[in-house]
C-alpha cells in the first residue's frame, strides 16, 4: 500500500450533498400513509403510576392509536437490555432493573415515556398528548450521585441502588506503595454530567408491510446492527430476516445513537398494531430529557510519590451515577473504559481502583465522546499536576520522569491493558515547542502587568480505541464480538461499492475508506462509493463509537482488497495463461514478473463477471471479497495538549488564549478529517470544562434542559486551535492507525482545568469552570489572605 | 425557591383573616384563576392559567388551608396539574399580628411563599420560577390588600425579608 | 383555518395553504419538501433552519409563515448559481467547515448574510458573527477559515 493517497487531504466526498442541502436525515423522509407520534412523558422523577386516561385522546380529532405502558406489559415485550454484564468484587452480578420500553406502573426519571399517541398529523398527535392524562403517587427522588447508595431504595430488589462494587488492581501492593511514599497528593473530584447534543434530534421512522411482515425501520442510529440484533432478540420485535434497520444521514452521534432507545422501539411496535408507517422526531426538550447523558463521576484519588517524584502506587475510587436505568453499554463506561485507562502514560508499578455504580431517578447515563477514558484522564492528570504544584516540579518534568519510554513497549500496565507502542515523549516535545512552553513566564509577566491572571495547564493523555478485541472484551463481559465486517465489490465496469458495517456520521467514512481501498487497488477515488448504514445491503457490523472505525472497519476492508487482489490475481493468471506466482499486483495493474504482460484491475473486474472459459472448479466469476476483521489489541492514541488561559479577575471570564494538541493516532489517511476530528473534540472538552453541566434540582426535575440554560460552547466561547502529530503506527492492524475521534474529547478537560488552576494559584475547582466559579475563587483567596 | 415578606394592612386582624378564608377573595386575589370551588371545609378545586417563561398552561388542581390558628396563621398551599407543561407546587404560610390601635387598627402580614414546578416548566422555565412565583405573590397580596381595604387604586408596599425581593 | 401565503421561494412564485400556525420551517419542510433546512431546537438557539428573509437571516423555527407573506425567501436549495456553488458552499468544503452535515444548511445562510453585512471579518468578528449558530462537530475552526476564504472571494467578486 504505498500510494499518495494514504496521507493526502482529499476533499469530502460526501460534502456536496450536504452543502446544497441535498442530505437526506431521517426527519427528511417521508412515506405514503405516514402517522406521527408523540409521546407522554412523566413530570415526575419518582413516582408510582395510579391509572391512565386515555379516551379523551382516542377520540381526538385524526387521532388513530393511544398506547400506553400498560399495554407493553399486556403484550409481554422484553424491556431494553444492557450490553454487557459486570461483576462485582465478591463475584455477584450486576443489578439490572427491568427497563420498558414505556412505563406502565412506575416512572423512574423525568420525562420517561408512559403512553404514545398516534396520528393522522403531527399537531393532531401533539394536541391530543394534552388530552392524556395519568395519575401518579409521586415518590422521593434519589438525585445525587455521592449519597445515592445511603438513600431510599429504588427497586426493591436492588438494596443501596447499587449496581456493582467493582474493582481493578491490586489493592495490598497500592496499599504498601502508599506507606512507603514520600509525598502522597490526594484530590477530590466530581467529574460532571454532561448531555451529549448532537445537532440532529434523534428520529424514527418505523414501516410494517401487512403483506410481506417485514418491518422497516429508519433511525438515528451509529450501529443498525446492534439495533435489529436488540429488537429481534432482547425486545422481540419482529424476526431478524423480517427487520430492515437503515440509519441514513445522522447529524452527529458522539454516543448518543449508539444505544437503543424507548422511542424507536414503540413505534416499531406500535407500526405494527396500527399498519401504517409511524414518524416520531424529537423535539429539543426531549433530546436533553432522554438522550443517554455522559460522565458524572465523584471521585478521591490518591497518588503515591518517592523523594525524586516517582509514581509508587495510585488509588482511585470512584463513584459513577447509572440514571434510572441500564442504557446499552452503560455498564462497561466506568470499568473496563476508565479503571484500565488509569495507568495513563506513566510507569506506576501498583493501582488499584474501586467503582461502586449507583442508580438514581435521572436519565440513564452512557458512553458519551471518550466513554469512561476522559474521566480516568481527567483524575489522573488534575492529580499529576497536583502534584507537580505540591512538590515544586515543573509539571512537565515530572511527567516526563514517569513516562513509560518508547523502548519499553509492549508494556504492560498493571491495569489489565498491554500497550503496544508510543513515544510519549516525542509529543510532549513537540507540545511544549508548539506552545512555547519556554516563553509562558514572560507572557504570564505581560498579562500580570495588564491586570490580568495568566495559566498554563498539560494534559498527557491516552486511551484504548478500536473497540475491541473480541475475545478480550467477551471475558470482561461483552454481549457480543466487537469485530467489524468489510466487503469491496468490484463492478463489471471497474467501479466499486464499498460496504461497511461502520457508520459514518461526521467522521467522512466515505472519503478517508473510499482513499483506502483507492490506495490498496489502484482504482481511482472517484470510482469508489462507500455505503455504510442499511442493515438490508451490508453484512452484520458492529457500528462506529470508541473510535474504531478505521482501526476496525477501515482494517475489515484493508483485508477484503487483499482478498480481491488475490482473486484478481487467479483470474489475471488464468488470461494471461500464467501461474499465478508470476503475477504481480501494483498500482491498480496485475503483471507477469520480468514481462511486459499485464491486465489492469479494471480489465480483470470485466472479465471476472463477463468470461466464459473460467476453470470453474478452480476459479469462480465474480470480484466481490468481504472480510471479518477482530483486532487482536486495543489501539493506543495518546498525545499532550497545552492549554493557556488569561482570566480577567475582576469579571472571572477564562480566556483560553492558545491551545496546542499533539497527538499520535499512528498511521493518518486524511490529515484533514483528522484535525477537523480534533478541532470537534478539543471544543468538546473546553465545554466540559468551562461552560457545560447537567444539573437535576433534588425534586429530580431537569433545570437544564433548553439550550437557554445548558450552555453550549459557540464559535466566540472558543479559540482557533493548534494541532500537531506525532506518529508511532498501530502495531497489530494492517491499517497502522489508532482513531482519532475521541482524543479532543479526552485530552483537552485536564489541560483547560490545569491551566485555570495555574493562573490562580489554586488546586481544587470542578467543571465547569465558569466566570462565576472563577471569580467567586478568586474572591474567595483574597478573602483569606 | 423561598421568598419571605411583609406588609402593613390598615384594617383590623379579624378583617384580614375572614378575607384569607373567603373562597371568592381568593379567587380575585389569585391571578389567571377561572375557577375556586369549595370541595370540602378548607379544600377548594381551582383552575387557573398561568406564564412561567415561554411556557403558558391551564392548571387543574386544589388548595388546602392547613395548620388553621385563628385570627392569627395558616397555611395555604396547592397544586396544580398543567397536561404536558407538568405542574406546580406552592403556597404560603401567612402570619398576622396586630399593629394598630383600636382606633385606627393595622394588622402586619407575614408570608413565606414556597414555590416548586415539574416537567416541562422546570425544563424551559425553571430558572424563571423565582421572578414569576414573586410576581404572582406580589399580585396576589396587592389586589388582596385592596380589596379588604376596598380600594381599587391603593399602594401597597410590600417588604422583601428574605430572599430575592 | 387555512390561510395562503404567497412568496418567492429560491426565484419561484409560491402561493401555499397553510395554517395560521404554520412556522416558516415547516412551510419549506413539510410543503415545499425543501428539507435542506433544519431545525435543531425548540428555542430559537441553535441556527440550524437559518433561511434568508429579503436577504436577512433569519431563524425559520420562530416566525410564521403568515408573517412573511409577500418576501422573497432563499434556502440552501437556492444559493447556487445554475449549478455552480456559492463562494460560501465551495469554502466549507475546501476548508472542512462541516462533518455532520446537519447544522451545515443554517451556518451557510448565515454566514453569507454575515460577509454581506460589510463588517471586516476578522476572526473574533466572525466568530461573534456567529454565535447564534451551533455547530457540535466541526469546534468552529474550519467554519472561521471557510467564512474568512469566502468573505474575500465575495468582496473580489
């Protein structure tokens, strides 16, 4: 694979659709004899359901169908499952509530859909949602997640609304690490909720056919497949070869739409009732009820240091709010995505970490850009620089003393995790350069003299993409094989359809694959077209979250070219009457070695389908390979980011006035997806660190929950960012890439804190850090001086 | 959201406390109310619409008066059920003393109003129930004050003790 | 109930019947199946359904289509030049200035109206210039550059 295009910044394919308003979302189609849903949603965060009132709706004007919780019981539809199944430190299961697709007896968050109504129109279905009406007995509202354990139970089987006490390293060798220190810095956390808000509302179209049984479902969805899987198998829709799930354009995911919802599935179900398609687009105000949330951690750590600043031991414990219930992959966020991640890039020999999940009366909480690997980022980077504050360390020295160094790889955390390769060094160089690291006290002197409050603040993080090697993620307890399929079809003609079970929504799948299999065949990009999303044209796949996608998906059709070269060779061999030892495959040509005989691919794609004189016992027509591709490791991106900051001191406002990210994601296809990739993600992070929370009032009630109240960054809330690479390629896919979507998301929190921190003078803040928070600390330290 | 105030009535505490029991004062006093019925002795069915923010609804619900110390306390509190804005909670625990003389008599009110909201109304107009259950307070004691004063134009001057006037 | 409105949609005389509710999004969405505008919110907050109302941006969600009755309205279906793109479309793709796609329609329109309102285009003036458009992708960056590219082209043009 050695072509220009590996590493070109090719313009998007799919941008002219999109530019000229020519995408085509879920919200976009329309079908004959389409109804629209509306669902009742509970007010309250707690509450037993005493009896519904539905007649005044069914006789609402164009109103076809009322269904209500109750009637999801009648019918005995499975509830929505968890993914994957952890364990606790004594070895029991985790506590899974039943979690129905509408509540029929008991709401356990606010705005958790108790009845649906259908409709001939949309503001008919809207008007009669007025006319339901439901009678609760409203209950006490666990809300907050440090006290939720010592709290009124939720379920009754489920004591101290606990789902697991789960652990991770060992805990006598971080035990004696922290006896034996010298300095030991200790820091308290709470890492806060966020709402994931990707800019498309999450839709459904769901279409059941009376004559052929088969049941079309349009959704928002980053993995189609996991969606059919779960309403075949777990909810019990409809059969598997009767259930077409097709995400067409998705206007951003960053986990939201991984995970299988209460609305899709209901009017799945209800399209089936009533046989006539069903739409339902969310409003705003639903989105941020009900869109899976992210992070909500509390946390106390404890770092272990010798007299030089050595790591000897971390401890980390952790408590991580679930919501009501068990989204998709809830379960694995706060364990096998944050306590592995704890090792970071640094050679602490011993840690040990305990995550009790709890449940509380809140939307459920799931994986959200970097899933578990922002957090454990997060804790471990505010507790270095801590530390680094509390030993008069230059923080970036003292990283660098612990670094794991680039001869010491594989390495082998103490944290389950063998890291393949690095150069973590490399990027907090060329970090520290990009910044102007050397020069930061003169500009910190210029801001003092302005009257204002200058900071800098690191953030070396890492993380584990490529979600994920099957056999490793089914003994932690995944549900299923974290492979990825890919298959190359190419035409008659010489074009190529390219299928893959990643789905792109954003990350421009159908430029950087479509470069790929370009590079790998010879076949010019032009000629590529990359369908992605319709359960009903590729082979399963396992969808795109975790940054996966190339690494994964990207590998799955590295292998497929390798399999249609292969083929092509056999068929070049048999025209060009040749063993197929003598051929030789090279920029799109097969050539008889140490000759001037040769048949470009295109010629052998035409002769694949149209010859009449194959061999069949030896070679079959056709040039269409598919491939199943289960990474053998995690990949590993890590990189340095630098944030600097000026605080106006009289308003507490936080200026970030550079920020510098370096990150190695091995081998770069599109340098230009990529950096966009980090730009989203950088803003993501400085969202979380300076302007976004989630906030429930102790009635359970969302206060956040308007774009009037959940702040979200916007372009003059944000600098222009400066990005760099480093590359040390993936070890163990053919690819050599790592992914990239995540890392912004990941790195950029600890820096942006760090930075705040540093132009204070202070140690302890949580997110977000906003002026308010700022100057009231700033106030604060005046005061008690 | 807890507010507390004060004000100064010209009228005598039995005056001001047979109003505080008259279902149709209240009605009066009770902006965007359509509907105050007696249920039962000290329950009243109400409806009543009303604005919090962008979020306009019809709220179906009742009023209880608790904690009865004639002439002097009680508690009034209610609830309401507003279809898909979701609901409110609120009330006020009302105190009288008497300030006057027996020629020109006074009574000093005292009320803590509490107010919560729920579901869509807590969502989009949360932040503002501070400033809408402030100003549904300050109507209500105004008109209350004028018409046991009866008069239509008065002033009332209301004290902000706690929390924000 | 049905009121009709007339209007110059993309060039094209329009007379449609619609409710006195109708919202100028749903008018181009649902009967004019111009589904290029989006519409990300229900507050008015996030830009995504950002049209041209006689040349001003204007946030489709929140004026009814009564209340344009009589303009001329230009959606993303209407900028390009007889198949040629708009300077302000061939920038965001040149600069990456999209990924999702979704918010792309509302940033385009506005930013047009942005560079036709004269101001100088400096970075922090077309980042303010935007802020009424939300964007969770792109982090803004490549959206500043493209709008900076097609600010000059427009002005040389």
């Amino acid at each position: 694979m050695s072509n220009e295009l590996i590493g070109a910044r090719v313009l998007r394919k799919e941008d002219n659709r999109f530019i000229t308003g020519k995408g085509r979302y879920t919200d976009d189609i329309n079908l004959a004899g389409q109804t629209y849903a509306c669902f009742v949603r509970s007010p309250h965060a707690h509450a037993n359901i005493k009896g519904f009132h539905i007649s005044a709706a069914e006789n609402a004007p164009g109103v076809v169908a009322v269904l209500t919780g109750l009637q999801v019981l009648e019918d005995g539809l499975g509830g929505l499952p968890c993914g994957w199944m952890l364990h606790s430190k004594d070895g029991s299961e985790m506590k899974q509530p039943m979690h129905p697709i509408m509540a029929g007896e008991k709401v356990n968050y606010a705005g958790e859909p108790v009845a649906v109504v259908i409709a001939d129109t949309y503001e008919q279905a809207k008007n009669a949602v007025e006319q339901v009406a439901v009678d609760y007995e409203v209950l006490q509202a666990v809300v907050d997640t440090s006290s939720a354990a010592e709290q009124a139970d939720i379920y009754p089987d489920i004591p101290a609304n606990t789902c697991y006490n789960w652990e991770l390293g060992d805990a006598e060798a971080t035990s004696q690490g922290l006896a034996e220190a010298a300095h030991i810095t200790r820091i308290e956390l709470i890492n806060n909720r966020l709402i994931p808000n990707a800019m498309e509302p999450r839709a459904a179209i769901a279409d059941y056919n009376t004559g052929t049984e088969e049941l079309i479902l349009y959704t928002t969805s980053q993995n189609p497949h996991l969606a059919r899987l779960i309403f075949t198998a777990f909810v019990q829709i409809a059969p598997e070869h009767k259930l077409r799930v097709i995400a067409p354009d998705v206007g951003g995911g960053f986990g939201s739409k991984i995970f299988v919802y209460s609305e899709e599935t209901t009017i799945s179900w209800a399209s089936k009732k009533i046989g006539r398609p069903i739409k339902w687009t969310a409003e705003r105000s639903e989105s941020f009820l009900t869109d899976a949330h992210g992070r909500d951690h509390h946390t106390m750590a404890e770092l272990a240091l010798d007299e030089e600043g050595n790591f000897l031991a971390l401890n980390v414990k952790t408590t991580a709010n679930m919501g009501a219930y068990l989204s998709t992959f809830a379960s694995a966020v706060p364990t096998y995505l944050y306590g592995t991640l704890l090792a970071g890039q640094y050679r602490t020999p011993s840690i040990y970490v305990e995550v009790d999940a709890v449940f509380t009366n809140t939307a459920p909480v799931d994986a959200y850009r970097g899933a578990g690997r922002p957090e454990a980022t997060y804790v471990l980077e505010r507790l270095v620089e801590k530390a680094a504050s509390e030993l008069a360390i230059d923080p970036a020295e003292l990283r660098r003393r612990n670094f794991i160094g680039k001869d010491q790889f594989p390495y082998q955390t103490p944290v389950a995790l063998e890291y393949d390769i690095g150069d973590y060094e490399a990027s907090l160089d060329k970090a520290l350069e990009m910044s102007d690291y050397a020069g930061f006290a003169s500009r910190k002197d210029a801001s003092q003299r302005a009257g204002k409050l200058r900071g800098i603040g690191l953030s070396c993080y890492i993380e584990a993409c490529g979600l994920a090697p099957s056999a490793l993620a089914g003994s932690l307890g995944a549900g299923v094989g974290l492979w990825e399929s890919g298959e190359i079809r190419v035409n008659p003609t010489g074009s190529v359809t390219v299928l893959t079970g990643s789905h792109s929504h954003g990350q421009g799948h159908e430029t950087t694959f479509a470069q790929l299999v370009s590079a790998k065949l010879g076949i010019p990009i032009d000629d590529i077209d990359v369908v992605h999303g319709d359960t009903g044209k590729m082979d399963f796949g396992l969808g795109t979250y975790g940054s996966r996608s190339l690494a994964v998906g990207g590998s799955a059709l590295s292998r497929a070219a390798d399999k249609v070269i292969a083929k092509g060779t056999k068929i070049a061999a048999h025209l060009l009457q040749t063993d197929a030892e003598n051929i030789e495959f090279d920029a799109g040509e097969f050539k008889v070695i140490d000759s001037n005989e040769g048949k470009t691919i295109q010629e052998i794609a035409f002769a694949a389908y149209v010859n009449h004189d194959f061999p069949i016992d030896e070679l079959e027509p056709g040039l269409t390979e598919k491939a199943f591709y289960d990474p053998v490791n995690f990949t590993y991106p890590a990189g340095t980011h630098i944030c600097e900051v000026e605080i106006d001191p009289d308003t507490g406002v936080t200026e970030i006035t550079k920020f510098t990210a370096v990150d190695d994601f091995g081998t770069l296809i599109n340098p230009m997806i990529v950096e966009g990739q980090v730009h989203g993600g950088l803003v993501q992070g400085i969202g979380q660190a300076l302007l976004e929370n989630c906030v429930y009032d102790t009635e359970g009630q969302l206060v956040t929950g308007s774009y009037m109240d959940y702040c979200m960054p916007r372009a003059d809330d944000v600098p222009s960012f400066d990005v760099g690479m480093t590359c040390t390629p993936c070890t163990h896919n053919p690819v050599g890439a790592k992914g990239c979507g995540e890392a912004g998301a990941i790195g950029s929190p600890p820096a942006v804190m760090n930075a705040v921190l540093n132009a204070l003078g202070q140690t302890d803040m949580d997110m977000p850090a906003t002026s308010e928070k700022v100057w009231q600390a700033i106030q604060n330290a005046a005061a008690s001086n | 959201m807890e507010l507390t105030q004060r004000l100064e009535i010209p009228v005598s505490n039995q005056v001001v406390w047979d109003a505080l029991n008259d279902p149709l004062i209240l009605m009066q006093c009770l902006p965007g109310c359509q509907r105050f019925e007696a249920t039962a002795e000290n329950c009243f069915e109400m409806t009543v619409q009303a604005k919090v923010g962008p979020v306009k609804a019809v709220f179906k619900g009742e009023v209880m008066l608790t904690e009865m110390d004639p002439p002097r306390a009680y508690r009034i509190s209610g609830q309401g059920q507003g279809g898909v804005a979701g609901f409110a909670k609120g009330g006020a625990q009302v105190s009288l003393v008497p300030a006057g003389t027996v020629a020109q008599p006074a009574t000093l009110m005292t009320y803590v109003v509490i107010a919560t909201v729920g579901g869509k109304l807590a969502q989009v107009g949360g932040r503002l129930i501070n400033g809408a259950a402030r100003k549904i307070a300050k109507q209500f004691f105004t008109e209350f004050v004028r018409i046991v004063c009866k008069q239509e134009a008065m002033d009332v001057v209301i004290e902000t003790i706690q929390g924000e006037g | 109930m049905s009121e009709t409105v007339n209007l110059i949609v993309n060039g094209q005389d329009k007379a449609v019947s619609c409710s006195a509710n109708t919202t100028l999004s749903q008018l181009l969405r649902e009967h004019l199946m111009l589904t290029g505008t989006h519409v990300g919110c229900d507050t008015s907050q996030c830009g995504a359904c950002t049209v041209h109302v006689d040349g001003k941006a204007v946030k489709s969600c929140t004026i009814l289509a009564v209340q344009v009755d009589g303009s001329e309205i230009t959606t993303i279906e209407g900028i390009a030049n007889q198949g040629e793109q708009h300077a302000m479309q061939a920038a965001f793709k040149e600069c990456h200035g999209l990924q999702c796609g979704f918010c792309t329609p509302g940033m385009i329109m506005a930013s047009i109206d942005l560079v036709q309102s004269g101001m100088d285009l400096t970075e922090p003036e077309i980042r303010e210039g935007l802020e009424g458009n939300i964007c969770r992708c792109t982090g803004y960056h490549n959206i500043v550059s493209a709008v900076a590219s097609a600010g000059q082209k427009m002005r040389e043009a």
